[in-house]
C-alpha cells in the first residue's frame, strides 16, 4: 500500500509509529461482544491492530483507491466490514444495530468538528468515542471557563459528553507528516438521563450567540435571544463574557429560554 498516493484535500496522513499505534490500541481497549467502528482506516494502520485483537471490526472510508487495500485485510482476517462513504452522511444509529458502538478513528482533519457534532447527533447510539484529532482542537474541547481556548466548541461538547485528553503525538508519527500536533482523546456522550439540555437545538444557538462576539459582553451577544432578568435568574452575570461561563449556566440558561418558548 506504500504506493498509495496521500490526497491532502482527505486530511490523509497515515500512522506509522508502531508504539503509538500500540497506545491507542491499549486506550481503546477493546473487549469481546463490542461492536467497533473505525472512521477513515486509511491503508490499515489501526484497522489491523485493532483486528488482531477483537476478530471484528467496521470501517468507514471515503476513497475508493484505498478499497483494495481494505478488500486485502479484509481477505486475510475475514471479518472486516467496509463502508465505503463519507461518514458525515453514515447513519450512526443505523450503524450500531440496536446497540451502543464504540467509535474510533485517527480523523481528517479538515472535517473533524462536523464529525464530533455528527456523532454527538447519535449520542444514544454510541458508548464511547477514541479520535486522534489536532492538538489544538483537543485543547478547546476540553477547556475549562476562563481559559483562552475555552469557547463554542468546549461548551457544546462537554454539555454532551465527558473529554478526556488521553496523549500527545508528534509529526514524525506520521506519514506524510501533518504541520501541526496531534493528541489522542477519550469522549463519552453523558448518558440520555444525565443531559441537562431540553432543546438541543435552542441550546446550540444561545452558544453560538454567546460567542459569535468574544470581547461582547453576554447582556449585548445575547440580546436577541435573554434579556438581562433572564440571564441573572440563571445564575449569569449580564456584564460576564461568554468565555468565562461554565457550562452549567449556558445549560440552565438554554432551558429557560427553551421553557418560555414551549
Ligand atoms: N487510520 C489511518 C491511519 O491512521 O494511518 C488513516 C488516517 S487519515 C488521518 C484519515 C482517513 O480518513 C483517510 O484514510 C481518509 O481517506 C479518510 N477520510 C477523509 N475524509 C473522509 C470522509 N469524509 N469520510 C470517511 N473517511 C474519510
């Protein structure tokens, strides 16, 4: 598969240091009866791994030229399942088959985002997530109030789901190698019970609203949406920026709002 040309405009930088294939491998920990779905399994680099220790696995890629390299794996081990699409158009629910799948997948990263807000989509479908993604974007998904890199990204994730940043990795592990840092990061969407969030969709947009203006205050970013009386009764400071809310108060704030509106 070295022949395999990398296509840039598919974020394809292949993984090729065995030691840190390893610790995701050990990360993931993959036990019997899960079903595993990789995203993007490229010429294999996790895929065999991963099927040498669980004997089943599914994939989804989007290039063709990369199939007959699966189809070959596929051959050798019998139990890979290829779906060859663009996985912001996969139906996760479907996917999982009645159960709660485990996702996995070192991302393209030009679309890594979409695909976190795809999965978060299909919360009730999948048990729990392992990405390689850009450092920095790990960074933002698991940053706290207060902190510079603290923003939509982190609001939105954590409302829904437990970050856990697992490692960092080099350039070097890669192939060709991407011009920024990677990490390696743990998600797992909050049991159904355990969101706060009543309207997914109101909730999304008072966060977008919060922070489409950084330096506004949350009295004037969030004018057309709460007024003053509305952000205090939830426990937010109309003078405070966005950036130093936690996520808890943009909760009960998108549900106040959410109340009124029903
Ligand atoms: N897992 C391999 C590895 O670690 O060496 C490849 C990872 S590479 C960073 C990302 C992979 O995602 C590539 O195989 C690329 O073709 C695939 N990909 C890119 N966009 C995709 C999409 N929209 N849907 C599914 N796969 C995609």
């Amino acid at each position: 598969m070295s022949d395999h040309h990398a296509k840039k405009q598919l974020g394809q930088h292949f993984l090729h240091d065995a030691a840190i294939i390893d610790r995701i491998v050990r990360a993931i920990d993959p036990r019997p009866g899960e079903r595993i779905v990789e995203i993007g399994p490229g010429q294999g680099a996790l895929t065999i791994p991963l099927l040498r220790r669980h004997g089943a696995l599914t994939v989804i890629e989007f290039d063709r030229d990369l199939l007959p390299g699966l189809a070959r794996i596929d051959a050798e081990s019998g139990a890979l399942e290829v779906v060859n699409a663009d996985v912001l158009t996969v139906d996760f629910t479907q996917l999982a088959r009645g159960s709660r799948m485990r996702l996995v997948g070192n991302l393209p990263y030009n679309i890594s985002s979409p695909i976190l807000f795809h999965a978060l989509d299909h919360a009730g479908a999948i048990a729990d997530m392992h990405f390689m993604l850009q450092k920095e974007v790990v960074d933002r998904m698991a940053a706290e109030p207060g902190s510079k890199v603290y923003g939509r990204l982190s609001v939105m994730l954590q409302a829904f789901a437990q970050v856990t940043p697992l490692f960092d990795v080099p350039p070097g592990a890669f192939r060709p190698p991407p011009k920024v840092d990677s990490a390696v990061v743990r998600v797992v969407p909050r049991a159904p019970g355990s969101i706060g969030v009543h309207d997914a969709r109101l909730f999304a947009e008072v966060v977008k609203a919060a922070f489409s203006q950084r330096r506004k205050t949350l009295r004037n970013a969030l004018a057309p949406l709460a007024d003053a009386d509305t952000l205090r009764a939830c426990g937010v400071d109309p003078g405070a920026r966005a950036e130093d809310v936690a996520v808890p108060r943009f909760v009960a704030l998108g549900n106040a709002l959410a109340q009124r509106r029903s």
